[in-house]
C-alpha cells in the first residue's frame, strides 16, 4: 500500500530495505533518468530486488512540461494535454497513448499517470494549466478516454487524476492547501464527467488531489484524506472499483497541514489503497509504521486494508510484467513517434508555452529543507 520515491540513478539501500518491508510500488521522476538505457537498467534492478512479488513502478509521462523521461534523455517529445484537446483528434490521441505505454513499458514502466482529467476552467489556475486537454467537460472526457484506450490497449495502466477535479484552483497544492465552494450539483456537471467517462471505459487507477472541497467534507480534509470524497463519491457514487492512489503526501498541502499519524489514518479509512511519499526515507518507514500501528489499535479496520490488497493485486496480475534487461529497444524516440507528435503540432498550430514542471520545482524545495 505504499509507493516511494528517492534521488538519483541507482537504487539506493533505504530503498532497497523498504521493498525488503514489502512496499508494493515506485514512482520515478526525472531525477532518476538520464537515459533509457540507465532507466532499464534502474528499474530492471528494483523488480529484481522484489524478487517474485510485483513491484510496480509508475510515472508521471503526462506530455508537455511533465515528461520524466524527457526528450533530452532520448524520449519522443509528447504534447501537452492542451495540445492534443486543440488539435482534436481523438485517433491521434489514442495513438499518443500508446507511444506513452510503448516507450515507458521498454524501460519496465507499469504504469502511467495519464490521463490529467482536470477541466481547465480557471485562468489563473499555476499547476494545471495546459495539463489539461481544455475548458469543456466533454471535450475532457472524450480525450481522457481516448488516451486512456491508447495506453491500456499496450498492456499498461493508466491512473487518471487529479479525483475529484483540480481544474479550478488558483493555488498550486506543491505548495499551499486549496478550498473550494462546489456542491454535489456543480461537480455533476463540470468536474466529475470525465472520471466517470474514464471509470466507464475502464481506468486501471485514480489518483486524488489534496484540495478541500468545503460542501463535501464536513471534517474540513482534503479530497486524499475524505472517506466521504474518494469512498462516497468515488467508489459509491461512481461505482469505481479500481485502485487509487494518493498525490504524493510530502506536498505542502498536506506535509504543512496535518501530521503524519492522521494522514495515514485518514487516507487508509477513506478506502484509498496506496499511499505515495516521494522523497524522504525516514517518512517513508515512519508512514508504515503508522499504519501497522493504527491497524494493531483498532484505528484502521483489517478488512480496509486486505480490500485495498485485492485491488492491487487485481492491477498487478493485468499490467505488471518482469524486469527484462540488454539493450533498450530502439522504439523509444523512434521516427514513426515523432512522425505523429508532428501531425498533432499541425492540427494544433504553433505549441502552447508552458511553465516549469511543479514536481522538479519541489524537489529542489525538499532538497534544501532536508540540508
């Protein structure tokens, strides 16, 4: 039930002892890439290291400014979402998600963390922006779905996010802790379309947003942390019966907000089943033993936790596959990729600028504050 992340091009022994514990995932970020090459062979040696048992491992290959294996360390260069929703082509993006599973499954990649399925309705919004595929739910959903097909269809999951909806923020939750106003009614016609699309069409995983939805939770939680938000609406009301996951859980939305104890407690009794600390080794091993604890005093319900190991291994038996080794396959940045993100440029006309990928700007953060 735990996914970590950690520094650097080699697996370091904190992790090594972690996935010795049992942690079920990894999630790599640009900072573990330096090429395909040195990325199959990194994750070649984390699965290795699992020995029999599934490791997952997971990325945010989104396109545009949230690629982790960049164009740069040898990738196809993706479009962003905002992109492919101006060029509007829903064979095209289907076919952009499976160059995304194509590409990522060559270095042992699982899982991606696409579709963003985010509705774009706040100009002002820092962190979403032209991750999302625009401003229309139905023009959301039917890209979301689209991508989603294409990446599945290779044999890969696809984690739609950010539940349940962070398209209409103006603050960035790397940074600071979002409210916002909707009721059930508004969420109906503008924020849940597309997950509920995506649940339809069968999405492997669903990732939360740590954003307060103030009508909603009367506990006054984020959505990670609100049984009432990810077990009410998500599973009862939207019937999803798939893994979630949580955003990484050292955002400052949550990391600033609420200890480490609650956090756990919270996100395992709202019947999400991985929790995601991306950066610190301490925290990481202090999170599990939160929830072994609050598990051991009654906190947590027993049941909670074997329903969430279902579900993983429900996932683990469709997309995980083992590590392979040798040469990385020449698919990765291959011409007939390129050939497709040029005709999506096209259709879209000249490519949107885009601003810094949030995630690379809060490790730099986390580096600091742990020197």
């Amino acid at each position: 039930m735990f996914c970590i992340g950690f520094d650097g091009y080699h697996m370091p022994p904190e992790v090594a002892e972690l996935i010795d514990r049992g942690v079920g995932s990894v999630i790599l970020f640009k900072r573990n890439f330096s090429s395909p090459q040195q990325a199959l062979e990194l994750t070649a040696s984390l699965k290795e290291r699992a020995g029999t048992r599934p490791l997952l491992i997971n990325v945010d290959q989104e396109g545009g400014r949230v690629m982790r294996l960049t164009a740069a360390a040898g990738a196809t260069p993706i479009p962003s979402m905002r992109i492919l929703g101006r060029a509007n082509d829903l064979d095209l993006t289907r076919q952009i998600g499976q160059i995304l599973a194509r590409e990522m499954r060559a270095i042992n990649i699982d899982q991606v963390n696409a579709p963003v399925l985010d509705v774009d309705t706040n100009p002002a919004n820092p962190v979403i922006a032209d991750r999302s595929f625009g401003p229309s739910p139905e023009l959301v959903s039917r890209h979301g779905v689209a991508l989603l097909q294409g990446i599945q269809g290779e044999s890969v999951a696809a984690c739609g996010k950010h539940f349940p909806g962070h398209g209409d923020t103006a603050q960035d939750t790397h940074f600071s802790l979002p409210h916002l106003p909707h009721d059930l009614d508004r969420m109906e016609r503008i924020e849940l379309p597309p997950f509920r699309a995506a649940i339809h069409a069968g999405v492997a995983a669903i990732m939360s947003a740590h954003l307060i939805y103030d009508r909603l939770e009367p506990a006054g939680l984020p959505a990670t942390m609100s049984a009432p938000i990810m077990q009410g609406i998500l599973r009862d009301h939207l019937g999803f019966t798939g893994v979630t996951y949580t955003d990484d859980l050292e955002m400052r939305a949550i990391h600033d907000n609420f200890g480490i104890g609650q956090v756990v407690r919270s996100v395992a009794n709202a019947s999400v089943d991985v929790l995601c600390v991306c950066h610190t080794p301490a925290l990481q091993s202090q999170a599990i033993d939160e929830l072994v604890q609050a598990v051991e005093r009654g906190q947590v319900k027993r049941e909670l936790i074997e329903a969430a190991n279902r579900r993983l291994d429900t996932l683990a038996s469709r997309y995980y596959r083992p590590p392979v080794r040798g040469k990385v396959s020449p698919i990765i940045g291959c011409d007939a990729h390129q050939r497709i993100v040029d005709r999506i440029h096209e259709l879209a006309g000249s490519p949107a600028t885009t601003s810094p990928d949030p995630t690379a700007v809060m490790d730099h953060l986390v580096k600091q504050k742990s020197r």
